[in-house]
C-alpha cells in the first residue's frame, strides 16, 4: 500500500512538471465580444478615430502611407498588447496621432473588432 502511494505521488509529480514546463502554442485571447452590435460599434470608432490615418477596413489603403492598415496589425504583435495603451491613452512617436484614451467597453467593442479583420 505504501509504495502504491508512493508511486501515485510520483507519477502525478512528474505528470504537474511535464505540463508545468509546456510551452503554450499561442498567447490566450482574452475574451473580446463578437456579436454583430458590439462589432459595429467598434468599427465604428476605428472609423471616426483612426480612418484619417489608417485603414479601418479589410481591403482599404491606408490613407497616411506610414500608418498600418488594422487589418495588418496583428503581423506586429498581438493585437491584444493595445488593451493598457488603449487605456491609459495610446501615445506615438509622432505629434500626428491624438493621444486618446478608451473606455474599458469601448476598449472590448474596439479590439473586438480589430481581432475580427485581421488577415492572418
């Protein structure tokens, strides 16, 4: 009985340390809406906010040559990395880009819908 404990033990040791040690295959999305009025909202704010500079669509150019069109930001980095700058108020390296900060739903709407153009 001893050593069937002790193996158990064993066994469930090694087994938290494999799995302890994986790598993810990628990062966890947080959970961002996807329903069609949320989504709409969010294009919506891409649109009046950023459009002037970027494209807010799955096919647009960006009107300013050196802004990333939304659809393409995800070949950056995450698009969930822009959740704190959103709310704690994105600022660039250049004056061109306003300095705005989003509301906690307004960050979800916004997100939401960059994540559901992206291309890749």
């Amino acid at each position: 009985m001893r050593y069937a404990v002790l193996g158990l033990v064993t066994v469930g040791v090694a087994v938290g340390i494999y799995f302890w040690m994986q790598e993810p295959d990628m990062p966890v999305a947080a959970p961002y809406p996807t329903d069609a009025a949320t989504l709409a909202e969010g294009q919506e704010m891409a649109e009046i906010m950023c459009g002037l500079c970027h494209a807010t669509g799955t096919s647009d150019p960006s009107p300013m040559a050196d802004a990333p069109a939304f659809r393409d930001i995800s070949k950056l980095y995450p698009v969930e990395y822009l959740e704190e700058s959103l709310a704690e108020g994105i600022v660039a390296g250049h004056d061109q880009m306003p300095e705005i900060e989003f509301s906690p739903e307004e960050i979800d709407a916004f997100l939401g819908y960059l994540i559901s153009i992206q291309t890749q």
